[in-house]
C-alpha cells in the first residue's frame, strides 16, 4: 500500500509540473514581481500536493491549479493592507507619454504596455483566455465569478485595449489621425 501511495504522489507531481509554466505566468500577471510570481506558484504546489486527495481528474488539474494559485493569491491580498482600485482611466498611462515611449518599441512592446495598463481583472481574463489558453467555463472557475462575467469582462478588455492601442494603428476613431482629405478642410 506503501507503495501505491508514494506513485501515486509522485504522479500528482509529475502531472502538477507540466504547468508550471502556465501558472508562473498567471503568477506574473496577477503578482507583477517575479518573486512575489515564484512564491506564489510555490505556495500554489504546497497546497495542491497537501490537498491532492481532492483533486480533479487530470483533463481539469491544470484549471484546480490555476483556482488555487488565483485563491493563494487572493488571500495574500487580503492579508496586506487593503488598497482601493485605482480608476481606470488612471491606470491607462498618458496618451503623451504612450506615444512617446512606443514610438520607440514594436507592436508586440506596445500590446505588453496596454495589457499592463489594464485594471487587474481585465488582465487576468486576457492572460487565462490567451495565453494560457482556458475556456470560459474553466476561466470562471478560476475567478470564481460566473462565465457571463468573464465574457463580459473580456469584451470590455478588448475595447479598452483597443481604445490604447488606436493612436498607433491606422483605424478610424475618436483617436486617429487626421488623414489628407481631413487636413485640407
């Protein structure tokens, strides 16, 4: 019996490993700092292989991981002094500042700096949905908010990113350029 245990163990880490890196960039994206991201998916293996006699068939271990790393989070939140949100139109940078520094940067830079304008919660939808590839129903466990939410919310991500990202494209809108037949009016 021994035995079976210690496989058994050994194949929840196994398993629980193949997402590391998954769960560091959900780490990074929630945290911010990279040690602040490495503790938290190091609290998010000690408590998964504490509680794997809980855990969900294999197909749904990489989303019970990324529930518990989102909870770890959560509380180490809870436990520091609370902050208010900052409004959104604050946490988008400046449009002077914007076009001053990606006027220096590539289009992948300039995602990155809108991405990480974004509030918190508009964030962590992009990086569940895109980069790690969740679907709603597993994003909504994560967030423990329900799919119509993270529907919701990833909407209004895309609009926001958007919005940031117009100055630069050549898209009609509030923010766009002039073009020749415009300036000669």
């Amino acid at each position: 019996m021994g035995a079976e245990v210690e496989r058994s163990e050994q194949d929840f880490r196994q398993a629980a490993l193949a997402c590391l890196d998954g769960l560091y960039r959900f780490a990074l994206t929630l945290a911010r700092d990279r040690g602040a991201a490495e503790d938290l998916v190091q609290e998010t293996y000690v408590r998964a292989l504490a509680a794997r006699h809980k855990a969900a068939p294999d197909e749904k271990l990489r989303s019970w991981l990324f529930v518990i790393l989102h909870n770890v989070w959560r509380n180490e939140r809870r436990r520091q002094r609370p902050r208010a949100e900052p409004d959104e139109v604050e946490r988008l940078p400046a449009r002077e500042d914007v076009a001053a520094a990606l006027d220096r940067r590539t289009a992948g830079e300039r995602l990155q700096q809108a991405i990480d304008g974004l509030p918190g919660p508009f964030r962590q939808v992009l990086a569940l949905r895109y980069e790690e590839e969740l679907s709603y129903k597993e994003i909504a466990e994560v967030l423990d908010c329900p799919a119509g939410t993270v529907m919701s919310r990833l909407a209004r991500a895309r609009l926001l990113l958007k919005d940031a990202l117009r100055p630069f494209s050549l898209l009609p809108g509030p923010h766009s350029r002039p073009g020749l037949g415009e300036a000669a009016r």
